[in-house]
C-alpha cells in the first residue's frame, strides 16, 4: 500500500507536470540548509539544517513555484527538464526566473533508497539552498 501511494505521488507530479495542467502540488518544509561557492569556484560544506515550517506550491497550469516564507519567493518556470527515475531517485528539474529576474535551476528529489524522503534544491550561481519537504494532504 505505501508503495502504492509512492506511485501515485510520482505519477501525480510526472502527469501535472507533462501535461501542464490539474491541481496545484503543495508541500510543507520541514527543514533547509544552505551552501555558497568559494572565491577559487568551489562549494562550501553545507550548513546545518534549521527549522523551517512553510508551503512549496508546484502550479504547473500557471508554471509557476512559490515558497511562502516570511518573504514569498516565487519562480516562473520557463522549461520543464526531463525527468530522471531510477531505483535510487526520482528528480524532476525545472529551469526558472525568481521574482528578481535571476535564474535558477530547481528540482523536486525523492531519494527512494532514504524511505523516499523528498527534498527541493534551488541552485543559483553563487548559492545553493535543500528544503526537505513533504506532500501537504
């Protein structure tokens, strides 16, 4: 039964986006942790993971993905990637501007190996940051 539901919140993500339409997707954060890139083009360690309690909306209709922290970061999707699925993960990539007109590349992550624990990357340039997350039902 658990694999079940693993299934169809894969394919519930897979489908909405492909198809760009259907219900907005909403995750809540339980976590995020952060890493920059040093002076001589490498990454920092990522930091501690620190508390974070906020909503992740996936509207692939509007292509649009909005984090509601105390200051809401939207980003435009302006390409759908394609989707990477194997016995180890499931990614789904998403190139996209931010509400400051700076690209990034975003991608939605359950590591089916770590009892599917999800997690959203938002890689900038210079920065890095991981939310985990979880399916808001």
């Amino acid at each position: 039964m658990k694999h079940l539901k693993i299934l169809f919140l894969l394919l519930a993500i897979g489908f909405g986006i492909q198809n760009n339409y259907g219900q907005p997707i909403r995750f809540k954060t339980s976590s995020v942790s952060f890493t920059d890139k040093k002076t001589d083009d490498t990454w920092n360690d990522w930091s501690d993971f620190v508390t974070a309690n906020v909503v992740v909306t996936l509207d692939a209709k509007k292509d649009l993905i909005t984090i509601n922290s105390s200051e809401v970061q939207a980003f435009k999707i302006k390409a759908y990637g394609e989707i990477e699925d194997n016995d180890e993960v499931n990614i789904v990539p998403f190139e996209c501007v931010d509400n400051k007109f700076s690209k990034c590349k975003i991608f939605i992550i359950t590591k089916k190996k770590e009892n599917n624990r999800m997690q959203i990357y938002i890689n900038y340039n210079e920065v890095k940051f991981v939310y985990n997350i979880y399916n808001d039902k």
